[in-house]
C-alpha cells in the first residue's frame, strides 16, 4: 500500500480515528504473538552469572493458557539475554509447542555453520541481537554485529531482530536500508523520551522502504501513561506506512530491569493486563484485512509456518 510522506504527516495528526472502547477481538486461525520468553525452571536451565536481572519462571503452560483467552494459536519465542548464548530453555520450548511455533536464537559470532542448521531445524528462523539489556547503545558496536549475522544467516532466509533504542537506530539507517537479509525492530525501536515519537520517523521511513518489520509491541516499555495512549499515532503512522511489514508480539510475561535492584535476587515480572494490551492494538488497525496481515499473514510469511 503506497503512502506519501504527506500522507504520513497527516496520519501523525490523527487523521485516524477508532477509540478502544471500539476495538474489535482479532481472532483468526493462525494469529501469531510474535515475542514471548520461556522461563526455567532454573534446576534445569542455568542463567548466566553476569545477566542484568533475575526473573522468575515462566512456563509452557502458563503461556498456552494466556493465548488461549487472547485467540493466539501460533508462537515465536525469543532467547531473553539471561540465557546467554545457551538457546536450551528455548528449545525446549519450542519442541513441547511444535509445528504451532517457531524461535529467535542467540549466538555467538563464530557459530558453526552446522549449528546453525541443526536450529533450523528445531525451528529457528532469526538471530536476535540484543543490546539494550545489557545498556550498549553504541551504534558502531551494533553495526558491526549486524555485519557479521547477516552473512551468517543469509544461506538460511534467516532474519535478524534487534533490541536497541532509536537513536542507536536512527545510526544505522544506511546499513539498514543496504541489508540483503529481513531486519526486525524490536518494540516500536524504542523511543526515547522526550522527542521519541519525532524522532522515531526514520525507523517510519525504513518501514515505507520495507528495509524492516516492525513489532508494535511493548508499549510499557517507554510509553509512561498508563494506558499508553500516547502510542497510538506512532502505531498507526507505522503501520499505515508498511501494514505488510508489522508484526505484533505480547512481550510476555513481562520481564523488567529495576535499576538499584541485585542482579541475582528475582525481580518480578511487570504487572501487564494482557487482555489490554491486546484490545488496544487490536484498535490501531482499520479493517479485518489489516488485521489478518499483521497477526497472521507476515508472521507466516517471515518466520515460515
């Protein structure tokens, strides 16, 4: 769907309009949460020793019962940086779920090639580079990275998905726009605050461009009013620019870095209402086209179920 950059300004104004109370249930075969972690139990799956936080457990179970109240019936789970390069949890995971499921690995830069295909077949189809866990906002460092795991999953139709902030992003426009291999932008590319949203046009522009999937997912983790309205233009900006390049993850069970805290003591989780969560995106969207695309459609497509 083609869009003017005048037309997108528009959109930023609110030319939309479709309030939450009016949010209708998206509930399709094959709807997708895009971004969810397994958790312990920690007898068996190991943390690394120099994470940034402890969570609790999170199991299968507990993610299967979530999805069914929302209608999600498809899964991709993503290696939390807690683990480390050591995808086991994931794996797991992802063999309990089976056919209805897919990963995001994390590894290191010299993996084997034949590590590599032996994830493929469990069912991995990205790499995940996660830099802001760990408080790397360093553009070259990223850059360089995406370097390295581009040639890597190339032979694969892998993607890389990156966790970093916007203005990391905005750094890498370039690289971005020149990438033979799909990037995805974790959580809305995280605005900072307080010109985020202005600031967080490239990352629009890279969508128009299709040089990036967007997950509109999160929003609690930089949008500060408790309904996170304030998300709202950005999200239909963004999803009016590349509907086909949007994908929506719930983000649970919410895991969060509480500054001041002790990285080995457990910090809970987020105290996330995922059923708003959902009915708030599920209003940032038009029509049952939009929102076949965005849960079911790109999802199949990217991650190949």
């Amino acid at each position: 769907m083609a869009i003017t950059r005048r037309e997108l300004g528009s959109l930023a104004l609110g030319s939309f309009s479709l309030g939450v109370s009016e949010a209708k249930a998206a509930t399709f075969a094959g709807a997708t949460d895009c971004h969810v972690h397994i958790i312990g139990p920690s007898s068996k799956y190991p943390m690394v020793t120099n994470r940034p936080y402890t969570p609790p457990e999170a199991s299968v179970a507990a993610l299967k019962a979530m999805h069914a109240k929302l209608g999600i019936s498809r899964t991709v789970l993503v290696q939390p940086s807690f683990y480390g390069t050591d995808n086991s949890c994931m794996l797991d995971a992802l063999a309990q779920l089976g056919t209805s499921a897919r990963g995001v690995a994390v590894v290191a830069p010299n993996v084997s090639e034949q590590t590599l295909q032996d994830l493929d077949v469990k069912g991995v189809r990205g790499i995940r580079i996660n830099l802001e866990s760990a408080g790397n906002r360093d553009p070259k460092a990223a850059g360089a990275l995406l370097t390295t795991y581009a040639k890597k999953v190339a032979p694969l139709n892998w993607h890389i998905q990156i966790y970093t902030v916007e203005p990391v992003i905005a750094k890498l426009v370039q690289q971005i726009a020149d990438m033979t291999v799909p990037v995805v932008v974790d959580h809305f590319g995280m605005p900072v605050p307080p010109d985020g949203w202005k600031a967080a046009e490239v990352l629009v522009d890279l969508a128009h461009a299709r040089k990036v999937y967007v997950k509109l997912s999160a929003p609690y983790r930089f949008s500060k009013p408790s309904d996170y309205k304030d998300v709202t233009t950005f999200a239909r900006t963004l999803i009016y620019a590349a509907r086909d390049h949007m994908l929506w993850g719930s983000d649970w069970p919410h895991t969060q870095q509480i500054p001041g805290h002790p990285a080995g003591e457990i910090t809970p989780f987020s105290k996330i209402d995922d059923a708003a969560i959902f009915d708030l995106f599920n209003s940032w969207y038009p029509d049952e086209t939009t929102r076949k695309m965005i849960l079911v459609d790109n999802p199949a497509k990217l991650y190949r179920f």
